[in-house]
C-alpha cells in the first residue's frame, strides 16, 4: 500500500461523524474537487481506494441521504446519486454562508480540508520525495482551500494543470502540518520518522561524498608528487636537495595515501599542512626547472 492510501485510510476511518455539521462540511470538501462530476442530474464520486468510498458513504448516511449505488468501474470505486434539494450544489460551495462558516468555525474548516483531500489528494512517498497535493477542476476552490490552510501557516501553491487545478506543496514541514490538520496522527509519526531517517541518510551520502572528493584529490595531487621526486631521483638531483626538503620526498615516497597533515606529522621536527605544501612546491618548482633545461632520465 503507498503512503498515500495509508493516509486515507487512516482519515476514512476517523470515528469523528457525531457532528452532523461538520459531516456536511466534509462532504462539501468532496465536492469542491475534481473527483466529483454532475452529469445527467446525477452526482458521481469515483476513488480507487475502498476506505475513501466507504467514508463517502458514511457521510452521505449520516447526512440521512441513502438512495445512492456503489459500482466498480474498472480499478475505481463509483458512487452515484442523482441531485435533489439535499446535496449542495457543487457550483455554490465557495459563496458567502459557506465562506462565512469556514471563517469563523476551525472545526467546520478542518473537515473542509479532510474532504477536499480525501476527494482528490494525493502524497508522494516521503521516502523519495515530498509532494502534497489536491486537484480541483475549478480554480476558485483551489484558492478558497489555500486561503483556509494560510490561516494555519500551511503554505500551498496553485498550479493549472491542462483542464485542472493543482493545489501542492513540496515542503515537508507544510505536509507534516497538512496531516495535523486533517487529524492523520499516525501518518503525521509516520511521516517525521521516514523525514529524520531521509535526512540522515542525506547526510551521511554528502559526508561520504565529500570524503571521496578529498581523497580523490590527495591521491591526484600525491601521484603528481611522486612523478616529480622520482624524476629527481632518476637525474641524480635529489641527493643535491635541501636536508628538509629531502626528508618531506622520502616521507612522501613511503606514505603516497596520506594526506600533508599526516606528512607533517611524520616528520623528525613535524610541521603543519601549509610547512609541507611549501616544501612540496619547492619540489615540484626544481623538477619543472630541471625539465626545461633538458635534464632526461
């Protein structure tokens, strides 16, 4: 099962439908998405999930409506029932007695948004990616729903999506808070554990990588080292060189993996990172010299 069907039905399965005012904002949340159609005077709501049409069927029970079919279409879940003085119409869910309602009552707006998502929500895999979202097929619900989830601090953003519209977001403290807000306790735990472990695991493949780039770079920067003491050697000029600068090539030579600190501190009188690289240039600058004279091996 994906998270986002652990999460509906999580929320399907709230036992929270005492409050027949709330039951009916809920379902009002179902019919501002884009799941929900009217055609031939009849309403129809259409999910793949079981626990989301048995929710939508509870509400319309306890909205003492109950002249209504459960059919498969394919992999989804359809219900239909035909329009009657007892179902809102879907086209008058944003105007002012619902919008002042929502306003004023947080419990009243909660459900709102539990229906909403439960109509036509979706959340990605936290694992992989963090992506919430709601699609409506009328703008203007897309927007009354954000202006609800801003008075929580929860920030969507709005995106037209071919004959839809997106309501998302891609923060994962905003999808946390979403889930808060719509009561998925559970998923909300869920949710933190798979974030913390993610973040975690980020961390260590950043460490890990960083790690690789230094090595990568002292092994470069080592076989270049060694190429230059080896070439003096061969010439017969590293015999010539200072006592100390001697001492840092044979230090080299016997410890090609590590990086100049740990040189350093091989040395009889150890130095710091910045003593050995400037011995090491020192090299490197009498091996270019010795090259462009022509001194071969």
């Amino acid at each position: 099962m994906s998270f986002s069907s652990e999460v509906k039905e999580e929320v399907s399965k709230l036992n929270n439908l005492s409050n027949k005012e709330a039951v009916k904002y809920e379902f009002l949340g179902y019919l501002s998405t884009n799941h929900v159609t009217i055609e031939s005077n009849k309403l129809k709501f259409s999910t793949e999930n079981e626990y989301n049409i048995n929710r939508f069927g509870k509400l319309l029970s306890n909205l003492n409506y109950q002249n209504y079919e459960i059919e498969m279409s394919g992999k989804n879940f359809c219900i239909t029932i035909p329009i009657s003085k007892l179902i809102p119409n879907k086209e008058k869910i944003t105007k002012n007695e619902v919008e002042q309602n929502l306003n004023s009552n947080e419990l009243l707006a909660k459900a709102f948004v539990r229906g909403a998502f439960l109509g036509s929500g979706s959340i990605s895999n936290p694992q992989n990616t963090y992506h919430l979202e709601i699609l409506f097929a009328e703008r203007q619900n897309a927007e009354f729903v954000c202006k609800i989830l801003a008075k929580y601090e929860i920030s969507f953003k709005i995106l037209k999506k071919k004959s839809d519209y997106s309501l998302y977001t891609k923060d994962g403290d905003d999808i946390a808070n979403f889930l808060a807000l719509i009561q998925a306790n559970k998923s909300v735990l869920n949710f933190e554990d798979i974030r913390v472990l993610r973040e975690i695991r980020n961390h260590v493949n950043r460490k890990v990588n960083c790690e690789t780039a230094n090595l990568t770079k002292i092994v470069t920067a080592s076989v270049k080292q060694i190429e230059d003491i080896n070439y003096l050697q061969e010439i017969g000029e590293l015999k010539h060189l200072s006592e100390a600068l001697q001492e840092i090539a044979n230090a080299r030579l016997e410890n090609p993996e590590v990086s100049l600190q740990e040189l350093g501190k091989m040395l009889k009188n150890p130095i710091g990172k910045s003593g050995v690289n400037h011995r090491l240039k020192a090299i490197q600058k009498i091996a270019e010299e010795k090259r462009e004279k022509g001194y071969k091996i």
